[in-house]
C-alpha cells in the first residue's frame, strides 16, 4: 500500500512538473504564426507611434498583447489549480475556525487568505467559507446571525477577530471572549487567538487579562496601529487594510490600470477636521493652484457610509491620480493608504505620530507605521504638508514610462506584502498551535 501511494505521488509529482514546462513554453517561448495579410514592419515605416513612444505603430498589438496575457492568465489557472489539487492532498495538520465579529476579518479572509465567501450577498446575515493553506484547513463565518452559543464550533482552534475601537464595541467583544473562555474551560476548544482592530490611540488595556502572558487564556494577539506591545513572541502587529465595511472590493491590477496615462497628479477625497493638518493641507494646494491639478473633494463631517455615486467618484479619483494624499487622522494609518496601493496610486503619507500611546516597540523602531516602512512600502512620506509643492513639481517631470514603472512597483509590492502577511499568519498559527511543529 506504502509503494503504492509513493509510486501515485511521484506521478503526480511528474505529471505537475512537466505541465509546468509545457504551459512555460506555450506562453512565453513557442513562436507566434503571423497572421494572413499582415504588413511587415517595413510597410508600417512612418506611421504615427505608440503613447510611449518607444515601439513602431502596430494595428495587431493590441490583439497580440490581449492573446498573451489571455495565454498567461491560463498557464497561471492551471498552474494555480495543480497547486490547489497538490495541497488538498497534502494532510491536513489544523483546522481552525475563524469568527469574523469585526469588518477586518473581511480583509484578513478575502485579501490575505484569497478566501471566497457564501452568499456573495454582503447584507446576508450569515456568511461562510473554507480555504486549504499550508497545512491548515480554515473555516469562516461572520454575519449577524453569527451569535455566542447560536453556531457549530467546528474546530478546536478559534481566531476571533473583534472590533476594541470604542467602549461600546469593546463590551461587545467582551462578551465574545468570555463565550471563548467557557468553551477552553469546558475543553470544547483547545487554543484562541484574536485579531483586534485596536484603539486609534493604542489604549487597549482592557484586553490584557484574557492574555495568556497575563494569565488569561489567549494565546496570540495579532494587532492593529503601532502597539508598544508588539513582540513578535505572541503579540504581532496586523495591518488595517481596506475598508471593506464600505465594501471596499478585492481589486485585479488591469493592463490599462497600469499602462493609461492619468489625468490627476494627485488626489484627496476626505473630511478636513478643525485645526488638523488636513486644513494645511487644503491652504497648500490652493497656493499656486495645486488643487486645479489634482482631484480634490473635502467635506466638514465624517459619513461612515458612503453613496454609491460618492463610493465611485473615490475609486475613479484613485483609479485616475499618480498619487493619493495621506493626511493623518486620529491615527497615521488609515485605509486610504492601502486604497491606493490597490489601483496602483502612490501613497503621499504625512509621516507624524498621532497622540496616544501608539509608538516604538521592543521589536519596531521606526514608528508611524512601522510593519509598512519594516515591509519596504515603495511610499513617499512628507514631515509637513508645505513639502508637497515640491513633490507635485518633480511629478510634474515625470515621463508615462517612468510612471509606469513605478506603479508596476508599487502593485507589485502590495501583492507581495499581502502574500507575506498570509504566510506569516499560517506560519505563527501552526507553531504555536502545533507545538511539535516548534524549533
């Protein structure tokens, strides 16, 4: 039976690798057939160039560029659904269930761990989803209907994801982990973790007695905002993401996303508070007309929803604008900022810690924002808004290919330091979870 199972996983094995090969080859090495009728090069001699300005006029490119790309997209299906097939035959060390009582569950589950979600409907009132990675089995669920004692525990891991913004939300997530510490205490679980979107200001003492480190019962705590607490032993800082209770979408970087020229240098869609740094930033983009070059909409009150027709205007603003503005608000990070990163729009961030108890930790030294600058985010950071004249200026010189670049740059970072935080995630969770896994 051994030689058997050995003799199907070599198969397999051979199988995987030689379609690899032979998808690599079609796509990138095989010879294209020229079409019937097409003119050479010579013929097209004189004819207008391309907006880079860097190739001869072709009246196929754009079929061509469209055949690779749909040849790549396959080769990468396949190649993504041989991995899939390889890792549910791998077995499963860990399962884990985890209970998304916050909105920043949503982008741990559709943006890190590329989980999908039934219903796709985002106003039902009870959602669900399981994905394979490494060597966990993960469940998700979140929802209204999804209540303390009113669900199947299927694991005997929880990662309970909870809001500790406010005092109100606090006591809510108070009563999850008081739920949780029955079911350790009634061996109906066996380990807890939780990710907390943590206060603006880094007041999160009320959590401290469910720590293990603090003789509670929590053994991980994944972070959100610039904690001291962070250690890396069992405090990790998380971070905030996109906005997805405005149903911020999971966004697929595009060739014309990355290849159209742009018709904002800059923009800011936001609140501007009394006496902030925001109000600087609005004097100095009426100074020498800055704001007639970038897509400005400002407004005196915070809306926690947004309209449809507002919601649009935010994601054309990011979608058309070199660079997206980044003011601090209660807190430097905000989800403008990975917003931006989305749609390939470069983040202008006013670098300043906000007050609180936010800062260093014994770990990160580099505070505001420092899983971002520690990840290498290809950002630009401003001390001061009046140093924006000069950052528009050199923007202003900036040729579309040099644009180009560097939004691939900027997209292909945020792809990477996603995939980062997902195997970091897996990788913390099964150490500590599996302690013969240690060392």
């Amino acid at each position: 039976m051994r030689v058997t199972r050995k003799r199907l996983c070599s198969a397999l094995g051979a199988a995987y690798a030689l379609f690899s090969l032979y998808a690599a080859y079609s796509v990138f090495l095989r010879p294209r057939r020229a079409g019937g009728g097409r003119a050479g090069p010579r013929e097209r001699r004189g004819r207008e160039h391309s907006s880079l300005g860097s190739e001869e006029w072709n009246p196929w490119e754009g079929d061509e560029k469209n055949e690779q790309i749909a040849s790549r997209q396959r080769y990468e299906t396949n190649l993504q659904l041989l991995k899939n097939i390889k890792s549910q035959q791998e077995p499963t060390a860990l399962r884990v269930q985890i209970w998304g009582k916050a909105a920043v569950g949503l982008y741990l589950w559709q943006h890190i761990l590329e989980g999908l979600l039934e219903p796709a409907d985002m106003t039902a009132q009870w959602r669900e989803g399981s994905i394979k990675a490494g060597k966990t089995l993960f469940s998700f669920i979140t929802g209204p209907a999804v209540v303390p004692g009113y669900f199947s525990v299927e694991a005997d891991n929880v990662v309970l994801v909870l809001n500790g913004r406010e005092e109100a939300k606090i006591t809510y997530a108070t009563q999850w982990l008081h739920y949780a510490q029955t079911l350790i205490q009634t061996h109906k679980l066996q380990h807890v973790a939780v990710l907390l979107l943590g206060n603006e200001q880094c007041n999160n003492g009320w959590i401290q007695p469910y720590l293990k480190g603090h003789g509670g019962f929590v053994e991980l705590l994944f972070i959100i905002y610039d904690s001291p607490w962070v250690n890396k032993d069992d405090i990790f800082q998380w971070p905030l993401g996109v906005a997805t209770y405005r149903n911020f979408p999971v966004v697929e970087p595009t060739l014309s996303m990355l290849r159209t020229p742009r018709s904002y240098l800059c923009n800011f869609l936001g609140t501007v508070y009394k006496n902030s740094s925001r109000e600087t930033l609005m004097e100095v983009l009426k100074q020498d007309e800055l704001d007639k070059l970038c897509w400005i909409t400002a407004r005196e009150q915070w809306q926690p929803q947004e309209t449809n027709e507002s919601f649009k205007n935010y994601q054309d603003a990011l979608l058309q604008s070199d660079l997206t503005l980044c003011p601090v608000g209660v807190n430097t990070e905000c989800y403008r900022i990975y917003e931006a990163c989305s749609y390939g729009s470069v983040p202008v961030v006013e670098d300043v810690m906000t007050p609180g108890d936010c800062g260093n930790s014994s770990i990160y030294h580099n505070a505001p924002l420092q899983l971002l600058k520690t990840m290498g985010a290809p950002f630009i950071f401003v001390k001061n808004w009046k140093e924006l004249p000069v950052v528009l200026e050199k923007e202003k010189n900036m040729n579309l290919q040099e644009k180009i670049q560097r939004r691939k740059k900027l997209i292909e970072w945020y792809r990477h330091f996603k995939a980062q935080m997902k195997q970091k995630f897996i990788h913390i969770l099964e150490n500590s979870f599996l302690p013969h896994e240690k060392g």
